[in-house]
C-alpha cells in the first residue's frame, strides 16, 4: 500500500493505492501537510512508501519525519522516467509535468499523447509514438485568470468562477467570465486544433481542479480524469522500482 501526495501551487492532493486501486483520496491546503499526512497513515497504517511530487514551496525535509514510519520518495528530475525527455532545459521541467508524462507513456503505451492539466496554470505536455518527449506550454490557469485582472488593474472586481451568459458580456462581471471562461476554453480548443495539424493520431488526457468544469464545454473530445497525476506518482514510482 502507498500513499501518494502531489503538492502543486494551489493546494495538496493525496490518494491511498493499493497495487492499482485507489482506496481513498484526499485534498488539503499545504499549512495542514503533516496533520492530514499523520490522519491518513493512522488510517491506513499498511502504508510502506510515501511518494511525493512537488512543484510547490514544499520541499523534501516536510516529509523526512514521516521516515522512521514508512519509506519517503520524493520525485526529482533524477529519477528514472519512462520517455526521451527533449526539453531543451530538462532541470527545470515541473516534476508535476515529468510525471504526468510518465503516466501518459506507461498507460497509453506507443501512441501519441497530448496531457492537459488544468490547475494552478494550464499545462501541456507531448510525448510522441516513439516515447519522446517534447515539450508543451504554461499559460495561467482559470483562477489565476480571474485573480491577475483584479491583482494588476484599478478597477476589476475580483470574481469567483461563473458560467458566462454569452461570449458578449454585457456588464463588467460577464465580461470578465466571458473573457476568462470562454477565453479558458478557446485557447484549450485552439492549442488542440493546432497539435491535430501536425499529429494525426492523439489521445488527449485532461487534468487538474478545473479538468471536470473544462470536460463538459471543450469542443473537441477528451478523457478527463481528475486523479490522473496521482495514478501517474503510483505506477511511476513502480516503474522506479523495476527499473532503478
Ligand atoms: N476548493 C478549491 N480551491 C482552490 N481551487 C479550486 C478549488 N476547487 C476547484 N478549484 C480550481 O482548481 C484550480 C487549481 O487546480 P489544482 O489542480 O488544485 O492546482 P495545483 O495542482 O496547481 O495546486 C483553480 O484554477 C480553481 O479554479
Ligand atoms: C508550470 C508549473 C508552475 C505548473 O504548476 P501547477 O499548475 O501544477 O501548480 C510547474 O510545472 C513548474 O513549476 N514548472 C517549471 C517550469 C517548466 O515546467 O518548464
Ligand atoms: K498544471
């Protein structure tokens, strides 16, 4: 049994796994790190490993006291992953983006894959038929959307996620969903449309907190799978294990 935790730039996300099973998931904010971590062990008292991955503020000394009770792996650029990494500056590739690229490569064996994740920012990661990784893009996500025309203007209002009436918004409010909602999900439709230009063949995985909300209103045919970074962390640290 392990424990998986994905520390990413909002919030902690943790989920038990049983070989391929998850048992339970869990998502908190990162002051509450070692007490959830301390609750979920006492629940699950089987855990042998915990496997971490962050792109956080959260480094690996967090997680050195849970190392007389289990076996800590925290995920580095180090490690060995299942693809040709062809990023120009693989050091800093997000481990995030490293391992949902492992996952896509391991699941979805010698096909082309495109990773969606939609979180604190969007990011986009290819890996080609052949295992090669290429690369992507960052570009903010839907809150950080909302929150950087309050933070960087005199006059926006900051608001909270709300479905635009229409692409023509009408008040300040709906011109600001419909900037970031329908600007969110253009700019998915378009990255996508352009990947189709030059590849053929693709499976498209989506991800991150708002993957459920973007499923629904993308133009183009997806499989999200909201837990898709922490299945990555578990069979990616399997794939650790047998090839290290
Ligand atoms: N309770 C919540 N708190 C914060 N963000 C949330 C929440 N529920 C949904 N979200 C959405 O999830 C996104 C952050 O996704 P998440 O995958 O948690 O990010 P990260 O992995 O970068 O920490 C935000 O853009 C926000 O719209
Ligand atoms: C792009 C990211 C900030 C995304 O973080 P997240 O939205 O998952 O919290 C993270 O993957 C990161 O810090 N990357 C380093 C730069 C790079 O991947 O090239
Ligand atoms: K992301």
């Amino acid at each position: 049994m392990i424990l998986t935790v994905d520390v990413g730039n909002t919030r902690i996300k943790a989920s038990v796994f049983e070989g391929n099973t998850t048992l339970e998931s869990f998502v908190f904010e990162k002051n509450e790190l070692e007490k959830k971590i301390e609750k979920i062990l006492e629940k699950y008292p089987k855990c042998s490993d915990l496997v971490v991955a962050s792109v956080g503020n959260i480094e690996k000394q967090s997680f050195l006291t849970f190392e007389n009770r289990l076996k800590v792996h925290f995920f580095t650029q180090e490690d060995v992953f299942p693809f040709h990494n062809k990023y120009a500056t693989p050091k800093t590739l997000g481990i995030d983006r490293m391992i949902l690229a492992a996952g896509a490569t391991l699941q979805f064996p010698k096909q082309n894959r495109l990773v969606i994740d939609a979180g604190t920012c969007i990011t986009y990661d290819f890996i080609d038929e052949n295992d090669n990784y290429l690369g992507g893009a960052i570009s903010p996500g839907l809150r950080l959307r909302y929150e950087s025309l309050h933070n960087f203007t005199a006059r926006l209002p900051l608001l909270t996620l709300e479905e635009p009436d229409s692409y023509v918004g009408n008040s300040t409010a709906q011109a600001i969903h419909s900037g970031v909602v329908n600007g969110f999900v253009y700019e998915i439709d378009g990255f996508i449309d352009e990947y189709r230009k030059e590849f053929s063949n693709f499976i498209i995985i989506l991800t991150g907190g708002d993957a459920d909300f973007l499923a629904k209103r993308l133009k183009n045919t997806i499989f999200a799978n909201s837990n898709f970074l922490l299945e990555s962390l578990s069979q990616t640290y399997q794939y650790k294990i047998d090839n290290d």
